[in-house]
C-alpha cells in the first residue's frame, strides 16, 4: 500500500469533482493539468487500495469509498476556511468595504449570484455595485473609489494595481433561425457590414465584437441598441439585426430556438476576464475570498468558459 495519506489538497480536488462533475472542469477550477489532478486520484486510490470514482462512466460518479471521503470533505472544507476568515479578521482587522466596478453589462449575470453566496461569509463587510458602466475602472482603484473592478482582457504591468485572473468566455454572433446568415458555419468581420448590429449602450471599446473583430478590420455597422439581454434577443429574433453576446448568457434562448448562434471568425472569439484591485487591496482576505469564490463559481456553473 502506498505511503500518501489524505491531504487537504485530495478533499479540494474530491469536492471540485463533485460540483464540476469531470476532471476537466475541475483541473480548471484548481488551477491543475489534468494529469495532475489525475495523479491525484491515483495517489488516493494506491493509497485505500480502491477506486475512488467510477472508471468510464460520464458524467463522473463516485464510489462508495470516493463517497465517504467526499462527505468528509464536505465537512471539513467550511471549517477549514471558516478558522482562515476568523484569523485574517483577528490579524488584519475588521473587513472594510468591498465596492465593485464592472465593465459590462452581463457581469451581473454571474456577478450577484457570487455576492449572494458571498455575504454569508463575510456578512460585515459592505458589499456594493457602483452604478454605472466604466470604460476605464483603474482610476476609481487608485483614487479609493472603489476596491474592485471587473475588466475585459490582460492588462499591461500597472505599478499601483494587481490582475487576478477570472475566466476565458467565447463572444458568439447570434441571429434569428431565419436569417440569411445562419447557413453559415462561421461569421467573418465583413458579414456584419451590411447588417444592423443590436448592442448595449456602450462605447464601442467595451464591445468584444467591436474591440476584437469589426475594429480591427475597418468594418462598422448600423447600429441599434438596448438596455436589456432579452431585449437585445427579442430584436434579432424578429430579425430587426444581429448581435454578439457571450455565450453564457444565451443559452437557454439557443436551446430552444428562439436565436442561432455562429462562431465569430474560424476558431471563435474568446475573450477574457479579470478582477483588479489595488496591490493592499490583494493582500486582504476578504478581497482575496472573493475573487476565488467567484471564479471557482463561475467555472462551475456558467457553461462555456474556462480557466484563464
């Protein structure tokens, strides 16, 4: 029998199995190959001299043994970080505000789900949303406006601000089942020339489609916008024009036909997302808490994306 008893890091990787329901989603999650989380797995299983999930059965199950240990984990992971909060309280003091500043519209779609599980955590610190949508969030940083933006896309070195890395999403181009452009397998800058695009209300440099594609290739369309997700897919599915949202957020209206979605260009638009904060900002756990828990939320639950 093999020497590597249960470790911390094995009840993280059974309980990311668990809520990812494949070795993937969950190497992801943990920031591992996925050899690694696999090497895991076999360490574990040498170790009790027995499975701990079941061998090519999809979505992922565990056994009576991966089980137990699951329970185990369950149980000891909340202690585990509720001691991490009470010591970070009892060494940095009470939590201070935590202001958020985003840079597109559908962040909330992920964005509240992550500040409700949040609060029971943290319930002292003031948790906030400023209103409003920043093309540059950074100065609202490093003035204490705020302690946390939601920025599009790897910044450049900043001397006074910290990146951490949220996910990777895909931008689709969606339009109605009737539209001339849904026979195609893929959308090209030059397919939106002619065509109204339905957006936001915002600057075209908070557009991926804009920032990413149509910019670079000179190519600017009519345009026609709207507050709302589900006014913006109203539109296209009565075919008043063609959008380009993330794919997390459309995926119930593609499932039931109500829009189409295309590849924009050959291997698809990803774009990218991170939390900046400022470099104290990063060092105080109930910041660092946050973005973690919202990453690994994300991950979890929002289809499409992946680790950044």
């Amino acid at each position: 029998m093999a020497t590597t008893a249960l470790e911390f890091r094995h009840m993280e990787t059974l309980a990311a199995l668990a809520d990812c329901g494949s070795l993937s989603k969950a190497a992801e999650r943990l920031c591992l190959t996925q050899s690694a989380l696999s090497h895991q797995l076999k360490a574990l299983e040498s170790y009790y001299g027995a499975a701990v999930v079941e061998k090519s059965v999809r979505p992922l199950r565990f056994t009576a043994i991966g089980q137990r240990l699951l329970t185990l984990a369950r149980a000891v992971l909340p202690l585990v970080a509720e001691a991490a909060r009470d010591v970070a309280r009892l060494a940095q003091g009470h939590a201070g505000p935590l202001r958020i500043a985003v840079q597109c519209h559908n962040c909330f779609d992920w964005l509240m789900p992550a500040m409700d599980s949040y609060r029971s955590l943290w319930p002292e610190v003031e948790l906030d949303i400023i209103s409003g949508f920043v093309v540059d969030p950074l100065p609202l940083l490093e003035r204490g406006e705020a302690e946390l933006a939601v920025i599009h896309d790897r910044q450049p070195p900043h001397p006074h601000i910290a990146f951490s890395p949220l996910f990777r999403y895909e931008s689709v181009a969606l339009m109605s089942p009737r539209h001339r452009l849904a026979a195609k397998g893929w959308l090209e800058a030059e397919d939106f020339a002619s065509e109204t695009l339905i957006t936001y209300p915002v600057p075209d440099e908070m557009l991926d489609v804009m920032k990413h594609c149509l910019m670079p290739a000179g190519v600017n369309p009519k345009r026609r916008t709207a507050e709302l997700t589900v006014a913006i897919l109203q539109l296209v599915a009565s075919g008043r024009g063609i959008a380009a949202l993330p794919s997390w957020t459309v995926g119930n209206y593609i499932e039931r036909g109500y829009v189409v979605s295309r590849p924009i260009g050959p291997h698809g638009l990803r774009c990218e997302l991170y939390a900046a904060t400022t470099h104290s900002g990063a060092e105080a756990a109930y910041i660092r808490e946050f973005i973690a828990l919202t990453r690994a939320q994300s991950l979890t639950e929002l289809a499409g994306v992946s680790a950044l």
